[in-house]
C-alpha cells in the first residue's frame, strides 16, 4: 500500500554521542543509609543507577538492540487522519502469519511500555507451536507520542482518540474484523475499542481491567461475596480473588505507589524538561516501575537500557502527558469515565496475574462485556508479554478460539481429533 511506509530503527550518530555526553556528566543524589530490605523505599537506589550509568556509558550496543528490533519486527508508519487531532504519523510493527485464516490481533502497550513488548511472543503468535492453536496477524502499534508514533500538539488526546487511531490503522491495513489485546493503558483502549467499534473488533483479551467501583451497585451479589470473603464467611469470593482485591484497593483507594502518576497527570510539561535532559534520570523514573510492577521478574542491563532508549530517542515528555490527557483533564476524564463503565456486547477475555496491580474476583469482567475466558495465575506481573510470555499466548490463543468459533467473520474451525 502506497500510503503504509517501511520504518527502521536507525537513531544518528550524534544522538548516540550526545548521550554518552550527558551520561558522564551525571550527578548523583545523596542517598540515606537505609536498612537491608528497605533500599528502594525511598525511589530507585543510586548504586543501581550508577550502575546502569556506567554499562551505558561504556558497554551497552544499541546498534545490537537496534538490529534485532528491526529484524524480529517488521515496522512501518503511516499518516492517520482523525477527527480531532489533525493527521498523525503512525509506527506500528507488523507481523503477519503464514496461515491464511490468521486472526488479525491488536496489541497495545502502555507506561513505560512499547511496542517492542511483543518480541517474546510474537513468534507464538504468528506461528503456533501446536497447529490446533489459532495463527494471528500481529499488529503493535506506538501509541501516539510514545516511541516512533507522533504525538498530537493539541490537548485531549486521549484513550477515546487513540482508540479512533488504532481502529482506522487496522481498516488502513485491510482488516475489517479484528480483536485486541492490552495492559495498562492498553486495557482501556481496547475497552474504548469495544465500545466505539462492535463491528469491526470482535473480541478484546486484557491483562489489565479498569473497572468503576460504581458498577458494584448495580450487582449486588458480587458485592455480597466481596464482603462475605473478606470475613472469611461462606458464599464469599475465593482467598485467592480477595487477596487479588487488596492492590486494587491499595492502588484505586489508597493511592499507594501511584506518586509517579499523580505527577504525570499534573505536571507532565515540568516533568518532561529533567527527563528530556538527563538520560540518568529518566533511567531512574522508569526503573523504579521495571523493580515494582514485575513479579520478581530478573531485568537483564540490556532489556532495561532498550526499553529506556525507547523513550528516551524521542523523548518523553509526550508519554508524561498521556497521563494528564486522560486523568486531570475535563474530555479526558469523561471519556475514560464512560470507558471503564459502559456496557459492550463484544466478548471479552481476562488474564490475571500474581502481582498486578489491578485485580477482580474472575466473575467480575461480566459487569462490562459478555465473559468468555478467565483465568487466574499464580505469579507474572505487569508486564506479562514479558515476564510470562508463553503463559501469556496460551490464554489469547484459547480466548481467541472460542471467540472465533462463534462469529462467522472469522474463518477458524475447532481442530478434529483422531
């Protein structure tokens, strides 16, 4: 297609140079002597920083990193038009299946994720290990102002329009019938997706289901099992559900561990100038996420540096801004408001896993959409396409196929056994 472009990766040598600049004139914070175990109660340690700094510096190839992110997935741009936000350059990744009934898939990313998250499973995907398996077309686009993808330059560019964008790249590639998969922010732009476009995306996978507490009044007897499991009484929830609720709490409720996001949603122009300057301390700010979000996931040097030099090549303050686009200000805030509590009637599909940070009792996702799969896991966390990567691409695979044997758009037969 004339208007879908080839992109690869190739950041100058001066933007490589600049950095190195930066990262040897790095000041470091004075830091407390804190007791053994509570070392990152504070924020990010600065001997782990420091660390990181100097492998940077001297030891770290993007060239390598940059090499396997253009070999492993195909990436390309193309300009969407849309209805509020002028014409944006789109990145997207774009790997399709040898099988010609392959479902086309939507993944999407959020903070301080990329479109790069799908490496580990994209292989899976494409190309299943069992042939019962569904084969999918692979889509993982940059989020307008993350990564590649061009941010808009007027305010309100939020889930809603961002759903608009993706909807209209997947018809852009052919696919007039989709499904999509998501975490973080990427949970609600599919929520946002089977709200806005029932016709075209048929089911949605998430790992991240932002729900209104409201919803609960209207579903009494979920309501009477959450209190009946916290007492511990017949009826209740499973201990296994309730434990899965107290992050939810802690994180909607309490507001624990979401300082980063209450910046982000107030002050992402202010933020942006220190991140924007110094490599270190953007190193810093999204480290503290890569140790606290994951379920004891081991983060290699180089997976750490490439998911920063993901930000860091554009800069971040766009991403930053995401945040405020969507939370604190009036549009956005109403759109993602209608998001996270009306109803859709395409099929919907939960993976929960261990340590995420956003959790409900398996039954729950039924305030919102019709429940076709669900499972619970005992360890992974945020970054699942990462962590537990082939856990992961079973649960879509066995959502998908019981989504596409029962709409007929989707030409996928149950395999027969012998």
């Amino acid at each position: 297609m004339a208007d879908i472009k080839p992109f690869k990766i190739n950041v100058s040598d001066e933007l490589l140079e600049d950095l190195k600049k930066r990262l040897e004139l790095t000041r470091y914070p004075h830091e407390l002597d804190l007791p053994k175990g509570e070392e990152w109660s504070y924020g990010t340690p600065r001997n782990t920083v420091q660390e990181l700094v100097e492998y940077w510096k001297s030891g770290y190839d993007w060239r390598k990193a940059e090499t396997e992110l253009n070999t492993k997935l195909p990436q390309f741009t193309t300009d969407i038009v849309t209805e509020e936000h002028s014409t944006l350059a789109v990145h997207f990744a774009h790997v399709r299946s040898s099988r010609p009934n392959a479902i086309p898939l939507l993944v999407i990313h959020g903070w301080p994720g990329n479109f790069a998250e799908v490496l580990k499973i994209v292989d899976e995907l494409t190309e299943p290990a069992d042939p019962k398996h569904p084969a999918f077309h692979v889509i993982s686009p940059s989020i307008p102002g993350f990564g590649f993808s061009q941010p808009s330059s007027k305010p309100g560019f939020g889930i809603k329009a961002t759903a608009e964008v993706f909807h209209k790249l997947m018809h852009r590639l052919g696919y007039k019938h989709y499904m999509a998969q998501g975490g973080d922010f990427g949970g609600m732009i599919v929520r946002a997706l089977a709200i806005g476009y029932p016709e075209s995306c048929r089911g949605i996978h998430t790992t991240f289901l932002v729900m209104h507490p409201v919803l609960l009044l209207k579903h009494p007897i979920m309501l009477g099992k959450i209190l009946l499991g916290f007492i511990g009484a017949p009826g209740g929830y499973t201990p296994s559900e309730i434990e899965g609720l107290k992050p939810t709490i802690k994180f909607f409720i309490k507001e624990e561990g979401v300082a980063y996001s209450i910046i982000q949603r107030q002050a992402p122009q202010t933020l942006g100038f220190g991140m924007t300057d110094s490599p270190a301390g953007l190193l810093a700010w999204i480290r503290e996420k890569y140790e606290a979000w994951p379920d004891r996931y081991n983060w290699s040097k180089d997976e750490i540096l490439m998911w920063t030099m993901l930000y860091w090549i554009p800069g971040p303050a766009a991403s930053f801004r995401y945040y405020k686009e969507n939370f604190n200000s009036e549009k956005g805030l109403a759109d993602l408001l209608n998001t996270i509590k009306t109803w859709s009637d395409v099929p919907l599909g939960v993976s929960t896993f261990k340590k995420e940070s956003i959790q409900w009792p398996d039954e729950m996702g039924g305030m919102v959409q019709p429940l076709k799969f669900t499972r619970r896991h005992e360890s992974g966390g945020h970054f699942a396409a990462w962590e537990k990567p082939d856990v992961l691409a079973r649960d879509v695979q066995e959502f998908a196929a019981i989504v596409a044997l029962e709409d007929p758009t989707f030409h996928f037969t149950a395999p027969t056994t012998s």
